[in-house]
C-alpha cells in the first residue's frame, strides 16, 4: 500500500506536494510520500488551494464540497479529505 493516502470508511485522506504556478494542472506522479500534482492557479489569495480542491473533486467524481482542505492552507505540503469517492486513488497515477 502506497503511503500517500488513507482510506477510513467512506473518506478518503490525501498527502499532497503542491507546486502552484504551473503551466497546466495535472498529476506529477508520486514526491516521497506525497502525490505531487502541478496547478495552474497562483498562490495568491487561497487560488491554488480552491484550483486544487475542484481538481481532486473532478479527479474523484464528487461535488466540491465533498472535499476538504484538512492542513496545510499556506504550505504546499497538504492533506485533502475526500468522502463518498468511488474512484480509487491509483486512478490518478494512471
């Protein structure tokens, strides 16, 4: 089992590297034991973190607010709560 995400119930926890200011957002692949994904928004005004939330709820197929940013608001080290996803983790890395 990978280290980057944890799953209790129907929630899904997520560890994530964040690197705001890319050219596009995607899924970078794995950052130790985080899952790096690039976001296009800028880190100004809580951008990158609602860019990063509506991307993991299109990702797992829930509504917005089904996700939750539970740390890291001005970090790029984050973890991301997900609840009701039929969609497995690994489906990102593909």
């Amino acid at each position: 089992m990978s280290e980057w995400y944890r799953r209790s119930g129907d929630v899904l926890t997520l560890t994530l590297h964040v690197q705001p200011g890319a050219k596009r957002t995607e899924v970078a692949g794995l950052h130790g034991d985080a899952l790096k994904i690039r976001l296009a928004a800028p880190p100004i005004e809580g951008r990158a973190n609602e860019a990063l939330l509506k991307f993991i709820a299109e990702s797992f197929g829930v509504p917005l607010r089904q996700t939750e940013l539970k740390q890291g608001g001005q970090s790029r080290h984050k973890v991301v709560a997900v609840s009701g996803s039929k969609i497995g983790p690994e489906s990102l890395l593909g």
